[in-house]
C-alpha cells in the first residue's frame, strides 16, 4: 500500500483526478488492467475508500482542487492526466468551472505531456443546460492552454438505474420511471465503459481522431429499459413516463426537455465499441450488477 502527502517523482505514470470517485476508480481500474502505472489523486488519504483503492494497486496522493500548490505538486512527474470534474459540490456549475481550470492550470506549470477530461455528450453544442455548460467552459479554458486535451463526452450513465433512477418494485412488477416521454431514444453507457474509453485515450491518443468523442453503448426508449429489465431479471416491468414538470431541479429539468428533443446525444458507438470491443448494453450491465 502507498499513500503519500505529495508527489514529485518522475516515474512516468498517468495521474488520475478523483481517483475514489466512480469514474476515477474505473480509469484507475482500466489502466491498472493494462498494466500501467498509476498515481490517484484524493482531497483525503486517509478516508475509507483512499484506504481501499491503495490496497488494489495504484500510489495514492493528496491533491486539493483548491489548493493550487497541492495540484501542482501532485501532478509533477506524471506523463498525462485523467480529469473530470462535478457540479455536485458546494461551488455548483460555478465551482465546477473553477476546479477545471486549476487542474488544466497546474497541469501546464507541471509540465503534462496530454490530459484526457471526461465532459458530457452535446457540450460543445450550446445546450444551455447549467451542468453541461461548466464543462464546456472547462473545455475551452484547455483549450485556450493549448494543452494537448481529449475530450470524452459520455452520455446518460446505466449507473444512474442503480441511483436516483432505481427502478421500484410494485407487487410482483418492476417499474420503471423517467421524466422522458415513451418511445423517445436514451443513449446510455455504463461508468465502467468510461473508464475503458478513458484509458484508451490516455494511452493512445490517436485512437480518438480529432480529439474528441462523444461516447454510448446502449440506446432504448422507456419501454426498451423496462424490458431490457424484464429480460435480465427475469420478471414483469414495465415503463411509466413522469412529467418533466415535477421535477424541482431546474437543471434536470433542462435536461431531460433536452432529451425529448431529438437528436440530443449524438454518440459514435461504432468508435466506442471498436475501443472497448466488451462494451455494454443495459442487459450486460444490469446482468453485471444483479451478480
């Protein structure tokens, strides 16, 4: 097990931003399959899953998003970077915007060679949606860096089925619900994909031609979810749309209105099984996590 304060090596691995969040521990994972050196970077070394993500294999560091000093340090010998950043924190679409900047900031005055940053599917497009416009700035402020950057833009996470859109059993029949109308397609994709892609992009950068890709492993409508559900369980489900109406977040509700107004995501997920030949559809996933 290694966890240390800092970092200032020069040992050649990628750095992972978040390492004990969902997609950091997927890329952590994916490029730890390949056999890759790997720095993860956590706010606290010291907590639960720093403990446990230590165990499996990569050196753990403490990085503070807003401690400049901190970035920079931990990033300092690394050869390039996984980012993401979260809207979730107390900073909201603001603080989001902020944190991407001081990473793509320290990773300049650390000298990254490239930094690959996990955005979301339709940023570049001008969605107007809060949560995908503070990674479209956080884009262009990699951009105006100059910094080699490849942007992967994931759509709607299958993980989310596991969360705030878990099905619920009623009687003997699994429902599903979505504040999105019947027979509107959802591109999807599983964290764990994400992190495969990620790697990929770390380590082979001209696998993604442009410099950017916008990545799925499943499309369905409501009542192919249900029955994708149906099939993997083994049991009745069916879908049930909600009203985007009743949702009281603004933000969600922008998004899932984008949703019904297709095309919304536009994934290439030719490229994205080419790059991960064991790409999910939900039924794989929601097999995976019934095990």
């Amino acid at each position: 097990m290694k966890i240390h304060e800092n970092s200032t090596t020069n040992d050649g691995s990628i750095a992972v931003i978040g390492g004990t969040g969902r997609q950091g521990r997927a890329v952590v994972s994916a490029l730890l399959a390949r056999d890759v050196q790997v720095r993860a970077l956590v706010r606290d070394p010291s907590s639960p899953r720093a403990q446990h993500l230590a165990q499996v294999g990569p050196e753990v560091v403490t990085a503070d998003l807003n401690d400049a000093a901190s970035l920079e340090e931990a990033l300092r010998g690394a050869t390039a970077v996984f980012a993401m950043t979260t809207f979730a924190g107390p900073g909201g679409t603001r603080g989001e915007t902020e944190h991407g900047v001081a990473i793509g900031d320290a990773a300049v005055r650390a000298g990254i060679g490239s930094l690959v940053y996990s955005s979301v599917g339709g940023a570049e497009r001008g969605t107007g949606i809060p949560h995908f416009e503070s990674k479209r700035r956080v884009e262009e402020h990699f951009e105006e860096l100059g910094l080699h950057t490849t942007f992967i833009r994931p759509a709607f996470f299958m993980d989310n089925f596991a969360s705030f859109s878990q099905p619920a059993m009623e009687g003997d029949t699994l429902v599903v619900r979505l504040p999105l109308p019947g027979g509107v397609p959802l591109q999807m994709i599983s964290t764990r994909d994400i992190g495969r892609v990620a790697a990929a992009a770390l380590l082979e950068p001209a696998s993604i031609p442009g410099g950017a890709l916008e990545i799925a492993g499943d499309e369905l409508t409501g009542e192919e979810v249900a029955a994708a559900f149906a099939e993997a369980r083994g049991i009745p489900a069916r879908y049930e749309p909600v009203p985007v109406g009743t949702l009281t977040d603004e933000d969600q509700k922008m998004m899932f209105t984008w949703f019904a107004q297709l095309p919304a995501y536009r994934a290439d997920m030719s490229l994205t099984r080419k790059l991960v030949p064991e790409l999910h559809d939900l039924r794989s996933w929601i097999k995976e996590q019934s095990r």
